[in-house]
C-alpha cells in the first residue's frame, strides 16, 4: 500500500510542478502580442496629449475647450433619463 501512496505523491508533485511552470510560460503568440501592446502604450506615452494644444475656429480665433462643458451636459442628460 505505501508503494501506491508514494506513487500517487510522486505524480501529484510532478503535476503540480508541471502547472506552476505551465502557468508562467507564454507561447511565441502571445509572447508577441505582449511585446506589441508594450511597444503600442510607449510610443503613445511619447505623442502627448494632443487636447492640450490651442485649437482655432475657422475665423482664426482661439476656440475655447468644451470638454467640461460637454461632460457636465452629458452627466445631466444621465440624470434626466435615468
């Protein structure tokens, strides 16, 4: 009986081994993907905000920002409908 205990154990421990090291390991797919997603967020981390530059209206003249205009309108349309 211990025979097949110490069999069963030595299994077990392979097994579990096998799946821990399973777990870390990338395959080339989607090793690639990663390092595109990487590469992809720092070249956006390098273009900047491109909001934050002065827009001109068609005139010529500084168009003023709208977005927390536009997001408080937004969150009023949601109170109104919701």
């Amino acid at each position: 009986m211990s025979d097949h205990t110490d069999n069963y154990n030595a299994a077990s421990d392979d097994s579990i081994e096998g799946n821990t090291n399973d777990i870390y390991k990338l395959t080339s797919e989607r090793m690639s993907r990663h390092r595109s997603s990487l590469e992809r967020r720092r070249f956006k981390d390098l273009l900047g905000d491109r909001r934050s530059k002065v827009r001109l209206t068609a005139s010529g003249e500084p168009q003023s920002d709208r977005r927390t205009a536009n997001r408080v309108a937004n969150e009023r349309l949601r109170k109104k409908t919701g």
